[in-house]
C-alpha cells in the first residue's frame, strides 16, 4: 500500500528498512563468526586445556579493558567507582548491556569469603553457539568472558581473579555462573572506606 502523495509504502517489508544498526549494535552472525575464530586460533595455538582457558580469558580481559574505557570516554564522567558492591553493580547492569543486549541475571555475594562474588548468566552471548567436543572435556568457552570482567575490575582499579562454572539447574538445564575472588588488599581498601 502506498502513502498518499509520498509514493512511499506503509508496509513493514525489510527492504523498507534502513540498513544502518543503533550504534554499538553487532549482528549476532558476525559476532558469533568473530568468537568462533578466536576460539579456533586458541585451540590450534593451545596444548592443553587449562592453557586453552586461560588464552581465551587474556583476550577477554582486553577487551574488558577497552569495554571500560570507552564507556568511560562516552560517558564523560570525572567519578569512579571505589567500592566492591558498586563497581560490581555497575559492571552487571552498564557494562554487560552494552556487551551482551541484556543485563546480568544477578549478581550474589558469597558466603565463605568476603572477597568472593558471583554474577550469574543462564545463557552467556558469546557461548550461545559453542558446543564444546568430547575431547576436549571439561573445557568452558565462557573463560572468556571470565576474562572480560577481569578486564573490566582491574582496569578500574580493582584486582581480582575471575572463573567460570557450569551450574546445573536440575530440569531447565544450566548456567553460568562467574566467581570473582578479589585481592587482599582490594578488599581491606574497601573495609577502610566502610569504615569512613
């Protein structure tokens, strides 16, 4: 059907639509081909499995970085993060939006350590496609977005070592869920600001 005096159609038929995307929004088929191809360079450079992770969670940890960075240049913002639970906040609901198109699940402090968080993802973007061979066991492709939290929290300023682990949740299947163990002196500079 054609709009009165413009000649143009007012049916949503895709080729009316415009090609360009909102900016920062990737196509899921070019970022998957990307992932797949890190994921191949890494497996063919790797000789063991451990190695394979921790590959896949040095090239998160950049782009984790860089995530930060640009967020920190378009944002424009003269303040920082200083505390645990914030900047944790902040990475689970503006961060992982801007990485993933949604937020966090959530996000749960653990009970053993005052230095241990958890964020939890039933279905981590990068990985949505990977299936992991026989062969190569227990390996979990979500290293490397373990790596780009890393990226992220120590590029604020905040040391820590992050993991990734597969939790099953009886009959819907399983998660992710991303254990974040901060450093001594991370947590003690926290204490000292609680305490102000």
């Amino acid at each position: 059907m054609l709009q009165a005096g413009t000649g143009r159609s007012t049916s949503s038929h895709p080729l009316d639509r415009p090609l360009s995307r909102r900016p920062g929004e990737v196509s899921l088929a070019a970022f998957t081909l990307l992932f797949s191809e890190l994921v191949q360079l890494h497996q063919v450079r790797s000789s063991s499995v451990p190695e394979f992770e921790a590959a896949l969670c040095d090239a998160g940890r950049q782009v984790g970085s860089r995530a930060l960075q640009v967020h920190w240049i378009r944002e424009g913002k003269k303040t920082r993060e200083t505390r645990i639970l914030g900047i944790l906040q902040f990475l689970s609901s503006t961060i992982w939006p801007g990485l993933f198109n949604k937020k966090a699940d959530s996000l749960e402090r653990g009970v053993s350590s005052k230095s241990e968080y958890m964020i939890h993802d039933a279905n981590p973007l990068p990985t949505v496609f990977c299936e992991v061979p026989r062969s190569l066991g227990g390996m979990n492709p979500n290293a490397f977005v373990s790596g780009i939290i890393q990226g992220v929290l120590e590029t604020a300023g905040f040391g820590c070592d992050v993991t990734a682990h597969r939790a099953d949740e009886g009959g819907s299947g399983t998660r992710t869920v991303f254990l974040v163990n901060f450093h001594d002196d991370v947590v003690e500079r926290d204490e000292m600001l609680e305490g102000r």
